[in-house]
C-alpha cells in the first residue's frame, strides 16, 4: 500500500486505503470464485 500511496501522490496511506481497498477484495472474490469453479466445476 505505501508504494501505491506514494505512485498516486496520496499524502497519507489511509487516503490510499480508502480509495482503493474495495476494489481489492472485489479482486479476490472474483478470483476465489474462478478457482472455486475450476475445482469444483460450474
């Protein structure tokens, strides 16, 4: 996160955590739920 607060210019890591957190555990439901229909099928 703090590499990612610094690219953006954010000038404080929870301006950054706020921003974009949401977006990542989108990400990883997404990917859980590719997995989860690899293993277990459609």
């Amino acid at each position: 996160m703090r590499e990612l607060q610094e690219r953006m210019g954010h000038s404080d890591v929870n301006i950054t955590l706020g921003t974009y957190v949401h977006t990542l555990d989108e990400h990883r439901r997404e990917n859980t739920e590719r997995i989860a229909a690899q293993l277990f099928g459609e």
